[in-house]
C-alpha cells in the first residue's frame, strides 16, 4: 500500500485525514468539537408584560449544535412560551406552548445547527413584575477550519 498507513504518523498531526479507496488525503472541511454550549437565559422579570432573553450569537468560523432550550414560570401560570430559532433575516418556532402549568418547562429538542449569527430567543408572554423564570440552552459548539 502507497502513502500515508499509520494513523499514528507525524502527518496526522494537523488536521483530519481520510482514506479514499487509494490513498490517506487531507479532507478540506474541519468540524472539531470545543466546548459545550451552556446558557443560563433565566431571571426575574422587571414590570409587566413579555419576559424575552437572546442566547449568545454564533460567530463566524464556528458552529453551535442545540440540544435541549427550556422556559418555565416558577410562579405562577402565565400566558404563552416561545422557543424560538434566529437568524439573520428570519426566525422559526422550535417549540411552543399556549399556557403551561406553573414549575412544568416547555421544553424544545434538537439536534439543531446554528451557523454564523444565529441564536435563540426564549419568550412568556403576560408575565406579572418579579416572575421568576428559569430558562436554559444546552448543546456544544464546533469549530470550521
């Protein structure tokens, strides 16, 4: 066999490598797992009207992968909970729930894949002043190289 056969060689150093039936090549687009994506979106809501949190944004070179976004009231039943995807242009629901108990989380699930820009949004509407609300976005992010 020709080139490169020992995954331990110096060559496998930088970067990843695949067989292509032939010969080891490098392969031009690197994802490579480097941290975890952990948001605490929560609070306590100042004044009436709609409790709304942003996740951080995706920056470029990178990609975020959602797992798990979560809202519930801790106080008491309010009005309806968005979980909402962002973009640059548009925006779309990942889940949605119309009048959830007090304490039970609408809950929305991935895998989702954020790319450059994009975040999340988390919304209750028709909150009271002081409403407690725990809200959280879990996943991991990957760089592109």
């Amino acid at each position: 066999m020709l080139g490169i056969t020992d995954p331990s060689q110096e060559y496998f150093k930088d970067g990843s490598w695949g067989w292509n039936g032939t010969t080891w090549v490098k392969l031009p687009l690197v994802f490579g797992y480097y941290d975890q994506w952990v948001e605490d979106l929560g609070g306590v809501k100042a004044g009436a009207g709609t409790y709304e949190q942003d996740s951080g944004h995706v920056p470029a070179g990178e990609i975020w992968v959602l797992q798990l976004l979560s809202l519930a009231n801790w106080t008491a039943v309010r009005g309806g909970v968005f979980l909402q995807l962002m973009g640059s242009v548009d925006y779309s629901s990942l889940a949605y729930h119309a009048g959830p108990a007090q304490y039970v989380p609408v809950i929305g699930r991935g895998p989702v894949v954020l790319g450059d820009g994009d975040y999340v949004k988390v919304r209750q509407l028709s909150c009271v002043n002081a409403d407690v609300i725990s809200a959280a976005v879990w996943g991991y992010k990957m760089k592109v190289s």
